[in-house]
C-alpha cells in the first residue's frame, strides 16, 4: 500500500477490501487455545490476505509480564512518580517499551492512570498516585516513553477504577464536576499530549453503567470532549453485552470474543448493529495501527527474546532511588558511616523482600538484590553485621540491642484483585519495630509497600524510610540511600493519614460501598484536599520527602501578575510563569522538588489548594538556580457543570511555592479581572 498516504486514506483504502468476517476477526481477541505460541496477555491473529499484522497484547506495569523470562523488573509506577522526574519517567516509558518491543509486544497494557482515591486500594502500587496534575504529568511522560520505542500505549483503566473490592459490579457514584477535575485529567493529558494510541475501560460501573457500554464515558468524553482518535478495548471480561457496547463505543472485546465475535456478526447481518458503527469499530484500530507504524515496522523479536541489559539493571537501580523518600531522620542519623556493628532485621531485608505488587502487574525477575546483600556489600568487611527475620521478637531485641544501628525491613504487600483490609503493617511488624526500637533507639525503618501505612512506633525510632516496591536492585538502590551515595530527593505522591479513620474515604458508603454502590461523597477533596479542608494534620503530607542536604526558596516573581476573564479556557494555551530562586544551602549535592499550589477565591466552591506545577531541580553545595514553573490557565478555573464549561470568575487567586502541601513559604497573588 502506498506509504505516502496519510494513516486514514490507508485505512480506508483497506476497509473497502475487508469482509464483514475480516471486520469481525479485527474487533476481538481469541483464546489462550487458539494462541500459536504460549505468552502474552491477549491476541488478535494477523490476516495474510490483507497483510494486517497480528496484535499482541501483554501486560507488566513494571516490566513485561505474563510469565515473560529475560526481562528487567523495574520498581513499581509509584516509585517512579515519588521521584516527581518527568525525564525519569519517559526514560522509565523507553525502558519499558523497549523489552515489550523485544519480545514482541506491539500493544503495552499500561500505565495504570487511575487517580489513588482509596488509601488501601490493591493496585495503588500501579499508579502515580493521588493528585490529577501530577498523574497527568507522569502518565504523559511515560507514554511518550513507551510509544517510542514501537508498543503502542493503553492507558488504563477508564475511568472511576479505584477499588478492587466487588470490582466487577462497584458502581461509582460520581458527580459531573468531579469526574471532569479529579478523574478526567489524567486521560486528557494521556489524550491530548501523549497521543495515546488506546484506552481500556475499567470493570466498574460509573452512574450506573458498565464503562464498557458506557455512552456518557465512551461517546460523550472521549470522542467529542477529549476527541480520541484511538481504540478502546476492554478489560479482560469487562465487555457485559453485544448491543449496548457496540452502539456506546467499545472497539475491541478482550480477551475473546463472547461478545464481539458471532453474535456480533449476527447483530450486523440483522441490522440490530448498523455497518456504519463496526467499520467505525474497525477504521479506530487500523488507523491507529498505521499511526504507530505496525503495518510498516518489522519486529525481529519474539517471546523467547532474551530483553536483558546491564543498562536497564543500572537504570532499575537509579529509579528505586530516585524514587525514595526520606520520611524521619531524626539528629541525622542518616547517612549510615562505614564500619561498626549493623543489625537488619525483618524477613523483607533477607533474601526474599516484597520488591513488586501481584495479578497483571507480575514481572518474573531475573535476580533480586535482597537489602542484606546490598547493604553488607556495601558496607564492606570493616562492619559487623546482624541478621534476623524478626521471627522470635524477643530474639530480634536481644540482637537488636547488641549493635550500633539497627535497620529494620517491613513491608506491606499489595495485589490486583483485593484491596488491603487496613492501613496496618500486616502481621507483628509493628510490634516487632517497637521491640527493636526499645532495645536500640538507632532504629531506622525502611518501608517496601505499595501505598500508605500507619506508623504507631514513628516517635521510637529514629529514621524512616519509604522504599515503595523498588524492583530487581531492592538492595543495592537502599543500600546506596542509607549509606549517602544517592541523595533521597524523592516525594510522597500520596498522603499518609495519622489513623485509620482519618482518611477521605472512611465511611462504607465511600468504600468499598453499600449494595454494590461506592459514593464518592468526598467529591473534589481527593487526597491532600480532604485533610487541608479539614485541617486535619497527616502523618506525612502530600509532596514531604526530606534530603541529606538543605535548600532556600527566594525571590518569587509571578508574570503576568493578572488575567482576564474568560468562560473558555479549557483551550486557552496561555500560562503564568512563576520564577524563583532555589539555592543548596548545605554541604553536599543534592535535589529539591519546587511545587506550586493554587488556592482559588471561596466563592469557587474549590479545595483550599491545588498543585498547579513543579520541578525537580539538582543543586551543588551553595548552589542557587532560576527555577520556572508554568502555571496553565487551567489551574485558575473550575469546572461549571451547569454550562459544562470551564470558568473563571473574577478575584483574588493565590499561589504558593514550596516543598510540599504542607510547607509553601513563598506566596503571591494574581488577579483575575472582569471580562469587559
């Protein structure tokens, strides 16, 4: 076919020369059964007659997945996004994309891009995170990342996917302007500057309706609001009719085609599907498949590729720092000094830590760094070293109390499929940490979990350190934090609640809901917003990370320092640039994250403040550098769900500079004026 054609003259030229049954075949996967080779998570046969390759589909948030060998386990998604790194993510995207390439992948089932509305939520691990701006930075990044290197990307899952409890009939009661502030953001960043090649609706019900027959999700935002060019598929079992999905904008049933194979194709010969709605079906894949290159790019790769490379082990290994947060450290007792006795206690520092979440997101590793491994190799002959998996908590503080330092390795597992029942470290973790602590107060914490934790024993011990779920280099990556090869510069992308009860969603209305019904009865105060309108005070806020080094925010200058009205800025490409100056103020290098909050007039009916902007910038001892950060019109508006148009009244809009939610010493104000 001519190449000089655009990807929809192609498509078209193609459509002419498919049958109703080469249409049908394209909108649906076939059984494992019928798979020609063992792998992957789904698959659409190619047509040799049409010479439209087959799609093959696999999941692996954190590498490729499926039961893959030979490929990289990198640290979860929201160690990535704790290292607020748009760089770092797209090269996170790359990575990925790469090994799915090399292995045969031309569709990559990720990212994950829901927002983290639920604290004990199963797949929190695969996220970015609570807060919309920040997701949508990320989930840009990373699909970019990916969709270089070949894979097409599929941003996941659509749209008010927040639970794993009851996943399968949750229905998601959300108002109009939250799902356009809060869940939404993330899509159309994924949309509209990540050019995302698909989108996979979720198993819920949003107001009633399967997302995957869902018109108000399907035709109404993504086509005519976001106006998406790409594919949706569903998530694996999420299809629920033939009639209904067709006629709201399913494309392609996964991973068979109960759905979308004879009955559909029945519907069609009936006229109960008109052929306008399948060829529309059927044009949104093959142009999407012709964007990307898929008909005109060979892979050389297949599933036995061996995807492998000391790059991508060294790069696994700066993400999982990068990615950790320094949460206490207390008369700084970190960075740990060479020599001495060390004690690691807990059985995730030994040889089997919790370094990936469980379901789709499974990598198979190629090797696992333990904690004690790196740590010891670290450290080197001229220390002592302690071990115990903290069995016997008696044993664990007779050990304890026998050395100089005492690390302990807690973790909090997370998987696909449940949510975690608490907040709790699972087990006699805790008690464990404050028998520790109790016989040595150099007690340092270091945290491998897939989300928040409530920390009773926080005052006892002396540091703590979130980890996250850090992948394949788990024990050289904490190694090199603990001993101050790698400055911590990584920031909390969620918050962490001071008790159970103090959380957004603590009611069983709000989750995991009543009747099969979740009320999202918080509305707009997602995250760190339910606990500023509160003014409840968290454990760690949203944005907190500590460093080995100090910095100095100063000179905060706001251009322009005033706009105009408009009831149109959903497309106004104007920003507001904040400039500032961020100096080291210690005696080593290291990094700070500059963040921006927005906190609009009252009457805006919005949260206290919002994150407009930020970045990541790395400094030298004494140091100082001009920091831009681009507010878009975008953060001085509201969603008015009476017009179904963004706005923003006339007033007084501050905006605060800082280092987290909870810590924004620098402000300044911009004015809003009158349209005339």
């Amino acid at each position: 076919m001519n190449k000089s054609l655009s990807a929809e003259q192609r498509a078209h030229r193609l459509l002419r020369a498919m049958t109703l049954h080469d249409k049908i075949a394209l909108v649906h996967g076939v059984r494992r059964k019928a798979y020609p080779f063992k792998g992957y998570a789904g698959y659409v046969p190619p047509n040799p007659r049409l010479r439209i390759p087959a799609l093959r589909l696999a999941d692996g948030r954190t590498g490729v997945g499926n039961g893959a060998k030979d490929v990289t386990l990198l640290p979860a998604p929201l160690a990535a996004a704790a290292s607020w790194d748009t760089a770092l993510m797209n090269a996170y995207g790359r990575v990925l994309g790469r090994e799915e390439w090399e292995k045969g992948t031309n569709v990559f089932l990720g990212p994950t891009i829901d927002i983290a509305r639920v604290p004990e939520w199963g797949r929190a691990f695969e996220t970015y995170g609570e807060d919309p701006y920040l997701n949508a930075q990320m989930a840009v990044a990373e699909i970019r990342g990916v969709q270089s290197q070949g894979p097409i990307a599929n941003a996941n899952m659509y749209l008010t996917m927040n639970q794993e409890t009851e996943r399968f009939r949750a229905n998601s009661v959300v108002d109009k302007r939250t799902l356009q502030e809060i869940y939404l953001p993330p899509f159309r960043a994924a949309i509209e500057r990540g050019d995302v090649g698909t989108i996979m609706c979720a198993y819920v019900q949003t107001n009633g309706a399967y997302s995957c027959q869902n018109p108000r999700l399907l035709q109404g935002f993504l086509r005519s609001e976001l106006a998406f060019q790409g594919w949706v598929l569903s998530d694996w079992g999420a299809t629920h009719s033939t009639l209904a999905a067709a006629r709201a904008g399913l494309d392609q049933e996964m991973p068979g085609g109960r759905y979308y194979g004879a009955p559909l194709e029945k519907a069609v010969e009936d006229g109960q599907v008109s052929m306008v709605v399948l060829n529309q079906h059927v044009l949104r894949i093959l142009v999407t498949m012709f964007r990307h290159g898929l008909f005109d790019r060979r892979q050389q790769g297949n599933w036995q590729t061996n995807a492998l490379s000391r790059s991508h082990d060294l790069f696994a290994r700066k993400v999982a720092a990068q990615g950790t947060v320094l949460l206490k450290n207390k008369d700084n007792i970190l960075p740990l000094s060479l020599g001495g006795s060390i004690a690691v206690v807990g059985a995730d520092g030994g040889a089997t830590p919790v370094v990936e979440g469980g379901g789709s997101s499974y990598v198979v590793p190629p090797y696992v760094v333990s904690p004690l491994e790196g740590i010891r190799r670290r450290a080197g002959k001229a220390t002592h070293f302690r071990y115990t998996d903290g069995s016997n908590l008696a044993q664990a503080a007779r050990i304890a109390g026998a050395v100089q330092t005492v690390i302990v390795f807690a973790d909090a597992p997370e998987s696909e499929g449940a949510d975690r029942p608490n907040l709790d470290l699972p087990g006699d973790q805790d008690q464990l940490i404050s028998a520790v602590a109790a016989a040595n107060p150099n007690t340092v914490v270091v945290l491998n979990t897939g989300g928040a934790v409530l920390m009773p024993w926080l005052r006892q011990v002396r540091a703590v350190v979130e980890a996250w779920y850090p992948g394949q280099e788990d024990g050289n990556a904490i190694a090199g934090v603990l001993f101050g090869d790698v400055d911590p510069s990584g920031k909390l992308p969620l918050t962490f609640p001071p008790t159970e009860a103090e959380v957004p969603t603590a009611t069983p209305q709000q989750w995991p809901g009543v009747n099969g019904r979740s009320i999202f009865s918080e509305k707009l105060e997602v995250g760190y917003r339910w606990y500023d309108a509160r003014h409840i005070r968290p454990l760690f806020p949203f944005g907190y990370g500590l460093s080995y080094t100090s910095f100095r925010l100063s000179h905060l200058r706001i251009i322009p320092n005033q706009l105009r009205s408009s009831s149109e800025w959903a497309s106004d490409p104007r920003s507001v640039v904040a400039r500032l100056d961020v100096t080291n103020t210690g005696h080593r290098a290291g990094a700070e994250v500059v963040q921006a909050y927005v906190a609009q007039p009252a009457a805006n009916g919005e949260p206290p403040r919002q994150l407009a902007a930020f970045a990541k910038v790395w400094l030298n001892p004494g140091e100082t550098r001009l920091v831009k950060l681009n507010l878009n019109c975008r953060a001085f508006s509201y969603y008015d769900a009476a017009t179904n148009h963004w706005i923003s009244p006339p007033g007084q809009y501050r905006i605060l500079i800082g280092t987290s939610s909870r810590d924004l010493p620098l402000e300044s104000e911009i004015l809003v004026e009158p349209r005339r």
